[in-house]
C-alpha cells in the first residue's frame, strides 16, 4: 500500500517535470519567418535570396554550428552564402536575421514547381537547447526556350558569344610612360645612395669617395707609392667624416662620436697604426706586412658601408 | 754598434727616471697632470718654463717639487718692483767690521754649477732684470766681478699671476721667446681633488709637501747629454717635416687655410711670430715627448700636445686683437691643427 503511494507520488513528479518542460519548450521559440522574392519566373542559374528571421525568449542564443554550411544542397541547388546579423534583444525577445543566397541550376523543359528545403537551427541558453524549424519554400521555374527549336529559326538556337570588346590601351600606355620615367630616376635616386659616379665625390659621403680612391690606388700589382697614397685617401675620408683633422690618438675618440663605425674600431685602430708606420717610421714594407693592401680595402669598404648604413 | 745599444740602453734607463720625476711630482701636486707632463719635457729638452695662471693654484709648489726631485743646486728669487739686475748678482751688505763688501749675489754664489734658477713673480721685476735674464735664458752665462760666469746645466723657471696688472712690467717680446714653454696651470675642476685639496691636510703645509718629494731622482749634470740623445735618437719623417711647415704655415697666414675665428678679420690678425727658433723648439719638445711615450719617431700627436705652450706666446696679433689674445690665440692654434691634414 506505501509503496504504491510512493510509486504513484514519483510519476506525479516526473509527469510535473515533463510538462514543465513542454510548455517551456513551446514558449521559447517565438516566431519564425521566412521572406521571400516572388514565388515564380525563376530560369537557370538565377540567384535566390531568402531572409528568415526568428525570435527566441532572451537567454537563448544561436548555436553557429547549427547553421547550414554554404555548399552543394543537391544536384540542382547550390547554398552559396549564409549571414547572420543579430538585431539585438528587446522585451526580453532576442531576435535574429538569417540571409540565405541559393543558386537554381534546374533546367525545365516546362514551368515546374521546386521546393528549397527546411532545415533546423539550434538555440542555447548554456544548458537547454531548443530548435526552430525553418520551413521548405516553394517556386516556380521555366525552361529559356522551346524544347524543339523550328527550322530556319536561327534566332531560337543558342546564339553565338557576343564579341569581347576592345579594350582601351591608354592607361597602360600612361603607365608604362609613368614606369620610364620613374625608373631612372630610382636608378639616380640609388647611385647617389651607393655613392657612384657622378656622386662619387658627394661631399656627405667621403667614404664612398675613399672607398673608390683607395680602390684606384690599390688597383694592379701594389707598390709603397700606391698603399701610400690608398691610405691618404682613408685619412682624408676620416678628416672629411669627423670635419678636422683625425690622428691616430683621436681614433678612439672618432668612433664614439660616429657610432655607426663602432664595429669598425679594431681595424680603425689597426689602419692608423700602420699608418703612423709607413709615414712617420718611414717604413711603408713593414707597414703594408702588418696591414696588407687587401685588408685596406676591406677596410675602406667596410667604413663605406657602415657610412651608408647611418645616411 | 756598441755605442748605439749603450745609447739605446741608457735612453730606456732614464725613460723610467722621467716616469718617476713625473711620478713624484705628482705626488706634491694633484690634479696637474698635463702641466707636469709639460714641465717634465721641458726638463728634458733643457727650455726654460713660465707658468702663468691664478693666484693659489699650486705654481710654486710644482716649480718646488721639480726642482727637488731633479736636484742640484737650485737658487730662487722674487720679483719685485725695485729688484734690479745687480740684485741677482751681487749682494751689497756691511761686514761684521762695518765696512760695506759686495759678494757674490744669488745668481753666482755657486758658480757654474747651479742647475735652476727660480723666478717667482716674474712680472713684477723692471725690464732691466728682464734684460739679464734674457742673456742669461740665450747664452748661459753673465758677467760679474769683471769676468765671465758660465752656467752649463742651468735651467729657469719662472712664473707670474696673471690677475694683477698694477705694478707690473710685461715681458718683452723677445724674453718671452726664449722661453722654451708658457705653460697655463688651470685650476682643478675635478670636484674629488677640490675636495682633497681643500680638506687633506697634507696639502696644508706646503714644506713638508714639498719634502715628502723623493730628491735627485735624476742627475742634473746629465740632463744635456740626454736631451741630447733624444733629439738624435728620436727620428722626425720627412712627412712630419712637411706637415710642420705647413702647421707653421697655418699659424702665420691662417686665411689661406680657410681658418676663421668669430669676430675676427683673419686678414690682419697675425702680425708676426712663429720665429724659427719657437718651430725648432716645437720639434724638440715633440721628440721629448714622442721619448716620453716610448716611441723612437715624432707623430702628428706629439706635436699637437705640446704646440699651444710652445708656440702660443710667439705669435703675434695686431694690437686691436691683444686684449682677446687669450681666446683668439687658443683657437687660431686648435683651428691650426684642425685644418691641416696629416699625413
């Protein structure tokens, strides 16, 4: 007898529960419509764009993944773009507007009804999940010609392409006269950036001058005369960059009021001394032993670039 | 050949007593490491030295401590305005007996062998004792007692405040080119040595200073061999040569070098100076140097160190210049050794 009671007071229970939730399930999705162009007149390929919106009670928001993908919907019927804009929630009614862009590629050989169909979105509160059903929308489509086109009709046969029409040419000509001029000037704008002729002797560039004289003066078999005169044409460069007179004590000085040429102190330090060999110990051999006339030009060529790099 | 090494050998030798006479003196006066640098080649090239600076920046106490850490006799007088030549010489005063007797005064009271002769105050005393010192700076020697007196290892230091004018009698010209070097004592900047020089007591009492300086560190009656080692042992390129002349050039008729010195017309600012024998003295103090720095040949840099001090007080401006002399001749120098090119 108690357990009876009991049965019949826990099915009470669950039947309550059911119901709420039904009549939960009922009221949540609030309206669903479907708007849509005109119901006919449709021929291959043309583009069908539908708009549904739905309204949900406010906690519940869509659930993206249930969207339909763009994609192939079946062999006549392409999905080619789905949107989805939120409009907001108001009187504690969410509603959202779902833009659908089909392509028909249905070929009739009569006026002939075609459905696009239904399909399911999810809502989500964060625990419950309902659904709204998006009903299937009805057209109709015609064929473009007659089945059987009569004889000497050409006019109903499938017309011939429409000749591409010539395209004009003067923009291109403007900008390949625009291309002539520019390049150049680019190729100027770039000789005096490297210092070549006739830069070469640009005043705010005295080791890309350097760079160049040493280069003749090194050039060929190299005698003392020549290293002599590949290591005045270093000196003045130092003189011109530090805008007095550069000796051998001031290197250190130099590189720190020039730090573009810190890298560089070693072989800085390195070129005065042998410098201060060749001309004040009179001793060009000895000099050009401990600084050979390649490592010279490396030098002037390093100094060159680091000057490039900081203008 | 073994004369050269034995040449070479003691050149290294007194190089290390040079670093340690620096070394001394630079015990006694802190802060002044340049002007002892100076004062130290000027020893060694045997020129006589002026220091001028500001009252109280440590001009005596330097001259003191060279003179103690070099050694020999060693004599020193004040400049005043009634001091006259016969004052250095003869000393007039009356015997125990009362009978007036002249002896022999500071100068020669040692005969030949006084090693340095110490002028305070040199600008104070008339140009009739700059006219002795003149011959005495030029020849090395004067005469008294009707004979000649010879002074071969003697070298004059002299020095003058710069900030009085009142009583004063400028040097002459040529006196003041036979001074080897001018050498201007700054006043230290540092604010660690202002704090030491002001606070330390050991710079209170400028005897015991001075006495705390170990003496004779080189033998003065050698110094002229040396100097003269150096000036052969010590090699001036023919580069270096054409850059001295040019330098020389630069000081003379700066214009044509494109120098250019605010507010000054470079056309008539130079009127004369620069003698040969202030360019000869140029090298020498350069080769000292050069010695100094352990090196056997003159660079550019030696002659930039010391050229303002030897050459400075031999250029000549136009008059309307004198009064700026102080800047227009620092820069004339600076913008000299700025502007030609070496090598």
């Amino acid at each position: 007898m108690y357990a009876s009671l009991v049965l019949a007071r826990v099915a009470a229970v669950m039947l309550a529960v059911i119901f709420t939730m039904m009549v939960q399930a009922s009221a949540q999705v609030r309206s669903v419509h479907v708007q849509a162009p005109r119901p006919f007149g449709y021929f291959i390929g043309d583009v069908i764009r539908l708009q549904v919106d739905i309204a949900v009670d406010a906690p519940f928001t869509i659930v993206s993944g249930s969207l339909p993908k763009p994609r192939s919907v079946n062999y006549w019927l392409d999905l080619r773009s789905v949107a989805v804009d939120d409009r907001g929630t108001r009187a504690n009614e969410r509603s959202y507007r779902i833009a659908l862009e089909y392509q028909t590629f249905y070929a009739p050989l009569e006026p002939r009804a075609l459905t696009i169909p239904g399909f399911t979105v999810t809502m989500s509160d964060g625990s419950a999940r309902i659904a709204a059903e998006v009903p299937a929308w009805a057209f109709l489509m015609s064929p473009l010609r007659e089945i059987r086109p009569q004889q000497g009709r050409p006019d109903a046969l499938l017309r011939a392409d429409v000749a591409p029409p010539p395209a004009s040419a003067a923009q291109a000509v403007v900008v390949a006269i625009g291309c002539g001029a520019a390049a150049p000037a680019l190729f100027g704008a770039l000789a005096h950036y490297y210092a070549w002729w006739p830069f070469s002797r640009s005043r705010r560039r005295p080791f890309a001058r350097a760079r160049v004289a040493t280069r003749r003066a090194l050039a060929g078999e190299v005698h003392a005369e020549g290293y002599l005169a590949g290591l005045v044409a270093l000196h003045r460069a130092f003189d011109a960059a530090a805008g007095r007179t550069v000796m051998a004590e001031d290197a250190k000085a130099f590189v720190a009021s020039a730090p573009t040429f810190g890298r560089l102190e070693p072989e800085i330090e390195r070129f005065f001394q042998a410098s201060r060999r060749a001309f004040f110990g009179a001793d060009p051999e000895g000099a050009m032993a401990s600084f050979p006339p390649n490592a010279l030009s490396t030098a002037a060529a390093r100094l060159a670039a680091a000057e490039r790099a900081a203008t | 050949m073994l004369l050269t090494r034995d040449a070479d050998t003691t050149l290294a030798d007194w190089q290390q007593r040079a670093r340690a006479l620096e070394h001394e003196v630079s015990k006694a006066v802190i802060g002044q490491d340049r002007v002892i640098r100076l004062v130290t080649i000027a020893v060694f090239a045997r020129g006589h030295v002026l220091l001028e600076g500001d009252v109280g920046v440590g001009k005596t106490t330097l001259l003191r401590a060279v003179a103690r850490a070099i050694g020999g006799l060693f004599e020193r007088i004040e400049g005043t305005i009634d001091l006259m030549p016969t004052d250095l010489i003869y000393h007039a005063h009356l015997g125990e007996d009362g009978k007036p007797r002249v002896e022999p005064g500071p100068l020669i009271r040692h005969g030949g062998d006084l090693s340095i002769f110490f002028f305070n105050e040199i600008n104070r005393a008339r140009p009739q004792v700059h006219s002795l010192l003149l011959r005495l700076m030029a020849e090395g020697s004067v005469t008294a007692f009707g004979r000649e007196y010879r002074f071969p290892h003697l070298q004059v230091f002299a020095d003058r405040n710069r900030v009085e004018r009142e009583e004063t009698f400028e040097l002459p010209a040529a006196a003041r080119d036979r001074f080897f070097m001018e050498i201007e004592v700054p006043a230290p900047v540092n604010p660690e040595i202002r704090r030491q020089l002001a606070f330390d007591p050991r710079f209170h009492d400028i005897d015991a200073l001075i006495s705390r300086v170990r003496g004779e560190i080189v033998d003065h009656s050698a110094l002229a061999t040396v100097a003269r080692a150096i000036q052969v042992g010590v090699r001036a390129s023919e580069v270096l040569q054409t850059y001295i002349t040019s330098l020389w050039a630069a000081v003379r008729t700066p214009q044509e070098f494109g120098i250019e010195i605010d507010g000054v017309d470079m056309e008539r600012l130079v009127l004369g100076g620069a003698s040969p024998r202030g360019v000869s003295f140029l090298v020498r103090a350069a080769r000292v140097r050069a010695w100094l720095e352990g090196r056997d040949m003159v660079v550019p840099e030696d002659l930039r160190e010391v050229f303002f001090e030897v050459m400075a007080h031999r250029i000549f401006l136009d008059p309307v210049y004198e009064l700026r002399r102080d800047r227009i001749v620092r820069e004339l120098c600076k913008a000299a050794i700025d502007a030609v090119a070496v090598p």
